[in-house]
C-alpha cells in the first residue's frame, strides 16, 4: 500500500500499475541475488576447506529434529554464514 500511495515529493505524482510492479520486482530480485551470491559463496568455501565442512555436518547431524524452529541451535553454520557475508 505504501508503495501505491506514496507520491514522488517532486511532481507529486504516484506510481501508476506498471511502475509499480517494476518496483515489487526490483526488490524481490536485489534480495534473491544478493542471498544466492551469499549462499554460493559459503557453499564455495565448504568445499575448500573440508574440515569446516565437517564441523558444520557434526552440528547438523546433533539435532534432534529437521524443522524451522531448531535453526537457531545452528551456531556454527550462523557465524560460518556472517563470515561469508
């Protein structure tokens, strides 16, 4: 709504449909690049450096389940990720 209503502090005019559907999609693929270099990058790193690979394997196969909520037990993989950012 923001986006639809927000008009430019220099013409005063709004986006009209089209533009702002160029607008949605901008920021849905700066995002989804910026996270697939990441990821890329850390997965790149992983296969360089196999006993990395290894730690983060051990801290994965430790939890008890495989679901959203236990993610943040991963400590290792979190600051391995920080670090390739």
């Amino acid at each position: 709504t923001k986006i639809m209503t927000q008009a430019d502090p220099e013409t005063g005019e709004t986006f009209d449909t089209e533009e702002m559907v160029d607008q949605v999609a901008i920021f849905f693929l700066a995002g989804h690049e910026t996270s697939a270099s990441a990821l890329a990058w850390a997965l790149y790193l992983m296969a360089t450096h196999p006993e990395w690979q290894e730690r983060l394997a051990e801290e994965a196969q430790a939890l008890e389940t495989c679901d959203f909520p236990v993610m943040s037990k991963l400590k290792l993989s979190r600051d391995v990720f920080r670090e390739t950012l």
